[in-house]
C-alpha cells in the first residue's frame, strides 16, 4: 500500500498484519514469525498457552496442571500439616512408654529428679519425697518413665533419720499422656524399706523391690558396713550378687553433701561386676544442684547403665540411686534434725 510505512516496535518484534495459516498437513511455517501448530478444534499449545485439550488448565511451567495439585507451579508446594505441640515436663518432653520393660530394655541410662519441696523451707515439716524417672537411649531420647512417691507416717519422717525411717515407695507406670495425677496411673514396681536403727554392722538399711502385680521379688538392695567408703550390693531375685557400687568418701559432693560445696559439685558412685572392684561397668553420679535443688533437700542423680545389664537389673539399679539419695543426701528441714542424720549414716 502506498504511504505505508512499518513503525518499528520497541521490544524488537515486528508483528506481520496478518499471520501466515498453516501448512495443510500442519508443518509449521519456518520464519521468526510464525506461529505454532494448532491441534484440530483445540489452542496454541506456545509456550505460556493453553493445553491442546479444551477444559484444562494452562501447563506452561509456573502455571496448573490438569490436576492442580500434581505436575509443576503449584502442584509442588507441601501440603499443610496441622502442629501438633508437644507436651514438657521439667523441660523435657513428655512421650507416652506403652511398655516399661520394653523401654528399658533398650535403655543405655536414666535421669532421676527429685521434686522440690518448698513448703518444708518455710514450715520445716518432712514431707514425703516424690521422684521422676526418664529413661535414655539413643533410638528414642529421653521419656517420662516413672513417678516414684514415699508412703511413711509423719511421725518417723520428722521424727527419725532418713536412712532410718520406714517407707513403701510405688513406682508408677506414667501411662497418660500429660496426666501427672497419680490416681490414673499404673503402679509397676513396689519398694519396701524397713525400719533400721543401724549401729555399725548391725541393722543394716536394706530394700526390697517387687512388681507390683503377683508381688514376685525382683530383687534386693544392701548396704553393709564399710569404715569410710561407701558401699552398696545388689542382689536379683534367686539372691545372686549381681553388682557392686562402691564410692570414694573423699569426695567433696559426699563430705560436704549438705553444704554449699558439696552441692555444687558431683559424687560419683561407680557400678562393678567383681567385689575387687577391678573395672567399673556404670555409674550412679549425684549431679551439680539447679537453683531450685540448692535452697531444698532435692536432688538428680543420672544412671549409666551396664551394657549388658537386663531390664529388671536396670531397675535394681534405679532403686539403688534411690537409696543414696536417703542413706547421704537426705536433707532434712531442721537443722538439728540433720545434723543427727549425719551421724548414723556412717
């Protein structure tokens, strides 16, 4: 056409003023300005088109497949997940144990926590002592296995040493996720420990550990008479002597239990097989005392399991910590009243 003339396009693409059709048998046109295939009764199919079949969605990428929550764009993105938050117990993670034996059976330690008493600081009453248990093992970290609480008369809490009262002490099954009342869980493991009024070799502290259902004994926890160091014995439920837990009295966390010193530091017990005390298989150690463990009498105690030790062994070994915590580390309210306890524990 005369006068015509082709004004340039900015972006460098020169549109034709009519496109080229396509070939009969749907060759493309060869050209940079040709278009793409068009299928019958269908779109283009360029790339940020429209899929060839009618109805679909664009599957250009970035864009929607036929199904929008398969192929690219999209399609890719998680899907959302609901939350769920997990439930702590003295900053550890609550996890329900459906099988005690089951969990300690792959166990390699424990961590045992005593819970504090603030109300006796101020009305210098005993109170019954209280125990969480949270097994260890590399699988499955750590999980609240047992509440562990002391059944005594008040009279022989406040009036007598505390490696001499008598106590019964259940060890609960926590079964209930985030349930901490006592009255919904399971009692597994039954302690006795009888009154002792121990005077050198005689009348030693001993405790005896049976399953709370059918009362069969899993064992015994001893402690004979040493001169300085003190010494524990652990006995299955034939009376086989299984271990032995023996410690150095030199330690500052033993000398000094009660004191600023002592509780600031650890006391180590460690585990053996041979009464020569040749290598030591595990350890019971009384860990540093937290803020709230240093202005009570509560104390944590973490367990190293032997490795080849069984579940019920496990559990002599538990109760084995328990009963250091009340033969040294026992801190009574009244001052005079601990002072007396320090003196029978030797």
């Amino acid at each position: 056409m005369e006068g015509y003339q082709e004004i340039p396009n900015p972006g460098g693409y020169n549109p034709p003023q009519q496109p080229p059709m396509p070939a009969p048998n749907n060759t493309p046109i060869q050209g940079s300005n040709a278009m793409p295939p068009q299928q019958p009764g269908g779109y283009p199919t360029a790339p940020g088109g429209y899929p060839s079949s009618p109805g679909g969605y664009p599957n250009a990428p970035g864009g929607y497949g036929a199904n929008p929550y398969q192929g690219q764009g999209y399609a890719n993105q998680p899907v959302p997940q609901v939350a769920v938050q997990p439930v702590f117990f003295q900053g550890i993670q609550f996890v329900y144990v459906a099988d005690p034996m089951q969990e300690l059976n792959i166990s390699t330690g424990c961590l045992i926590r005593q819970q504090p008493q603030f109300l006796e600081q101020i009305t210098g009453c005993e109170s019954p002592n209280r125990y969480y248990v949270f097994s260890q093992s590399p699988q499955a970290g750590m999980k609240l296995l047992f509440k562990c609480k002391e059944y005594s008369s008040c009279c022989q809490r406040n009036c007598c040493a505390a490696n001499a009262r008598e106590f019964i002490m259940d060890m609960k099954h926590v079964a209930n996720v985030g349930c901490m009342d006592e009255n919904f869980q399971n009692s597994f493991v039954h302690i006795n420990k009888p009154f002792k009024c121990t005077c050198c070799c005689l009348e030693r502290p001993i405790m005896d550990v049976t399953y709370t259902q059918g009362g069969q004994l899993i064992g015994q926890v001893k402690q004979p008479f040493t001169c300085c160091d003190p010494y524990f014995t652990v006995f299955d439920n034939s009376g086989t002597l299984k271990y032995f837990v023996h410690a150095d009295c030199c330690q500052c966390g033993i000398c000094c239990a009660n004191n600023f010193c002592g509780k600031m530091s650890e006391a180590v017990f460690n585990i053996y097989k041979d009464a020569g005390l040749n290598e030591p298989v595990g350890s019971i150690v009384k860990k540093v005392a937290s803020f709230s463990e240093l202005v009570t009498s509560a104390d944590s105690y973490q367990v190293n399991f032997p490795l080849d030790a069984s579940p019920s062994e496990k559990i002599l070994l538990i109760v084995t910590a328990l009963m250091i915590d009340y033969q040294f580390f026992e801190q009574k309210a009244s001052d005079d009243d601990n002072k007396r306890g320090i003196a029978i524990r030797i």
